[in-house]
C-alpha cells in the first residue's frame, strides 16, 4: 500500500481569515450586537489589531483558520478606549465575535473555487486500490474535521490526524517535529490495520514544515505553490523554491503529480 498524507490548511483548503475580515469591515453594522460595542471606526481599528495578532502570534495547535479567543482578546486589550469595550465586557463580546467569525468562515470555505476540482482529483487517486489517503496537518482536531466536511473533503480520505490528537499533557507533537510524521504514521496504520507502507508521500505547501521536515523520513514530498501566500504571516513558510520531489501550481494537476511518484 502507498500512503499519501496531505497538509490541510493551504493545501486543502485556503485561508478564510482575509475573506471574513473583508466582510466584517463592510458589514459590522448589520450585526446589533457588534454596533453596540463599536463605532465603525474603532471596529476597523479592532479589525487591524486582530489581523496583526493573528499574523505575529502562534502557539500550539493554533487554527488561524477558524480562529480562537485568544487573538481576539488581545486585540480587544489593545483597543480599549476607543470602543465601548472594557476589561468587564471582553469576556462576553469575544465570544461573540469568533460565533460570528466562524459562521462567516463556513461561508467562505463552502464557497472556495477549488474545492470542485479538489474532490474530482481525490475522487479519482481513492479509486487506485493501492493508494491510502489521508490528512495529517496542525491544528485543532475539531477545526481540521469541521472544515473539511464544510468543505465536501472529509469522506474523501481514509484518516485524518492532526497535531492536537497526537499530542499529549506532556508532549507537543507538531510539524516540523519528526515525531509527527512518524506518529500520524502508526495512527494511520492502525485505523486501516495494517503494519507498513511500501511507499510514502507527503503534500503540502509549507516548505519547512512539509517539504524539510518530511523528505529525511522516507517521503516523497510534493510541493504546493497556491500563488495566494502571505509573507507578513510569521506561521507560514512559502518560499518560491522549493527541495521538494515534485510541485504543482494548480490543484487540477494534483492527480498527476501524485500518480508520477507511484510505481507502476
């Protein structure tokens, strides 16, 4: 059996966060609960805060996708004086603000352009017998099952692993780290029962988290170039070259490229 593990988030599924950002600033006063708070102008102001916070600040398991309160807070803390926020009403608007947030998100993935030819290339690599799909990225467990089923993806892989699941009280397992790939490794195995692979492969678009941390463990890797990276983004790493086996550029070549890697 041949085992193919993709990244999800910029690899799947494209950041929602600049989308419903975009949405927010133009459509804040259609929400009465946030024009309570804000001012239109101290709302873009929070909005540029929280766009800052999320571009500079990871840790763990972090789903800059989906977003946590953590980002919004800060944000908030920073904002106070400008707006109808205070340290007595932060506890009750963030969350409101990631409801809305994520609402939003489920919006704009369900709408992402890609996802159409996305589930054909799958569709047609899940019919080579040979072939054992699956996900194997960082992030929150819930947030990686929860946007690849917004994003019709989730029936189409045979496991889903993410870094939060494999990690426990006493140990963060996360790309780079080799005990990811290794761990995702077994986890897998065991959901289809088997003991090895013949073959590994592993796609993603992050060059040192996907490309250098994988290649020294057996993969082959296959680099994916979206064209819609950020560099002002601290948790990304998009570099134009890549040491990766192959790359594609489009996601209708996904197919091939992966089908160049498997032995006939």
């Amino acid at each position: 059996m041949i085992l193919v593990l993709f990244d999800n988030g910029g690899t799947l599924i494209d950041d929602p966060f600049p989308v419903v950002i975009q949405a927010l600033r133009s459509t804040w006063a259609e929400s009465k609960i946030l024009s309570n708070y804000f001012t239109q102008a101290t709302f873009r102001t929070f909005l540029e805060l929280w766009a800052k916070e999320n571009a500079t600040v990871d840790f763990p398991f972090a789903s800059h996708f989906l977003q946590e309160e953590r980002w919004i807070i800060s944000a908030l803390s920073q904002g106070m004086g400008v707006s109808a926020v205070d340290s007595q009403t932060i506890p009750f608007v963030s969350p409101i603000i990631l409801n809305i947030y994520r609402k939003l998100a489920k919006e704009a993935i369900e709408r992402q352009t890609q996802l159409p030819t996305l589930r054909s290339e799958l569709s047609s690599l899940n019919s080579c017998a040979q072939v054992v799909l699956g996900v194997a990225s960082n992030d929150r467990d819930y947030a990686t099952r929860a946007m690849l089923s917004w994003a019709g993806l989730d029936t189409l892989f045979d496991a889903i692993v993410t870094s939060e699941k494999l990690s426990t009280s006493g140990s963060v397992i996360e790309k780079p780290n080799p005990l990811f790939f290794t761990s995702a490794e077994e986890m897998v195995l065991r959901q289809i029962s088997r003991k090895s692979f013949r073959q590994k492969i592993y796609v993603g678009d992050n060059e040192k988290n996907d490309i250098e941390a994988a290649r020294p463990l057996g993969y082959l890797t296959v680099r994916y170039f979206s064209g819609s990276k950020s560099a002002t983004n601290i948790w990304m790493n998009s570099p134009d070259h890549t040491s990766a086996t192959v790359s594609y550029r489009r996601p209708n070549e996904l197919g091939k490229v992966i089908r160049s890697l498997i032995p006939t």
